[in-house]
C-alpha cells in the first residue's frame, strides 16, 4: 500500500472465493501464496493468467526460502516467483516485473455531489466534504482540529446521497491519510482548512458491496 498509494487488495480464501471475485470485479493482478499440496490454487492461477475465460490476468507465485520450493517454482512458473519474507523494495520489484504498477493506481474516482464524511480519532471528531471517493479511499476536506494527528489512523463514516432516494451511510472504515493540502490558512498564517487523502484498510464485504451498488449506479 505504501508504496503503490490507492491500489485496492482484497483477500480470499480458497479458490472458491477468488473465483468468485475475479468473476464479479476488475483485478488486475493475482498474489498466491503458493501452498505445495494445493493443485486447484496453482490451477486457477495458471487458468486466470491464460484467459480462458476472458482477458489474462498475471499471478505473482509467493513461496518459502526452502531450496526445494525454489527449485520447483522455477520450474513451474520460470521468474514470477517471489521469496517470502522479502523486503518492500523487493516485493515493488516483483509486481513490476509480471503487471504494469500504473493499471494498480487506476482504481476510479467517484465525485458524488453532497456526499459527507466523520472523522474520528480518539476525541477529535471532524465533519468533511468529500471530494472524491473509491473502493480504495476518499478525498476530504475540513477545518483542521490541531489535535488531529495525520500520523495515525482514523475512522471514516460515509454518507452518500442515494440519488435522491434517501441517505447511504458506510460507517467505521479504517483509514491512514495519504496526502495533505493546505487550503486556507489563519492570519498568523497556520493552517486552517485542509484537504486531505484517506487510504482505507482492510473494507469490510458488507462496505464494500455498498460501494459497488453506488458506484453501479453512476455508471448507468
């Protein structure tokens, strides 16, 4: 996440579910953490990066330091393959060699009139605009609370208008700030209104079926 900014990942759990993902969602890029009994997980990736079933998505083959699992992923998979554990510069590397980082950074920005947003952390709890939101994170803006600490994570709730249907809200999404702007500032010249970029982590299904299901709408 740090080093690839508002790239969305999500985890599944047994081929089942990444099926069932890679069905329903754009992926651009698969991580399997290789287990040497588990043929259906090798097989799936072998079939997404073929593109039987549509276009070709690359896998990234993360494996143990052991000599023998070394020795198979090469001849298995040839150089998408990464030891585990690795350093982050190593793990950017990887990806760039199987899957362009720039299709990673291209998850799309909704700007969604009226949408609002809570920030909370500990006793600071700030009413937002936001600016523009993804499954990824959400550009807000606010008067800034000196207490706010941007090194720390916060909880975002969401509220969307529902295409004059009435209000959508997603609550408690955890999220890191990003990027910072200075907007307007005080006569002694601190800062006084901010826009600042939130990456969430770790959305929740519930959360993000709910911004799928807005999303969809505006596509249409």
């Amino acid at each position: 996440h740090a080093s690839l900014d508002d790239a969305v990942i999500y985890e599944a759990n047994g081929v089942d579910e990444a099926s069932n993902f890679v069905r329903k969602n754009t992926v651009h890029l698969v991580l399997y953490s290789w287990d040497i009994q588990d043929e259906d997980g090798f097989q799936f990736c072998q079939g997404i990066s073929s593109g039987k079933n549509g276009t070709p998505i690359p896998f990234l083959f993360l494996i143990s330091d052991k000599k023998e699992h070394i020795d198979m992923a090469e001849e298995l998979v040839g150089p998408v393959y990464l030891v585990l554990p690795c350093p982050t510069e190593v793990l950017v590397q990887a990806i760039d060699r199987v899957c362009s980082p720039v299709k990673l950074r291209q998850a799309k920005r909704y700007s969604i009139s009226d949408t609002r947003a809570v920030i909370i952390q500990r006793q600071v709890r700030l009413e937002a605009a936001v600016v523009n939101v993804s499954a990824g994170g959400a550009l807000c803006e606010f008067e800034l609370d000196a207490q706010l600490n941007s090194a720390f994570p916060v909880s975002i709730s969401l509220q969307f208008n529902d295409d004059g249907q009435g209000l959508v809200t997603i609550d408690d999404l955890r999220a890191v700030a990003t990027n910072m702007l200075v907007m307007t500032r005080h006569e002694d010249q601190t800062a006084r209104r901010l826009r600042m970029g939130f990456q969430f982590i770790g959305i929740p299904s519930s959360a993000q079926e709910t911004f799928e299901r807005i999303f969809a709408q505006l596509e249409e």
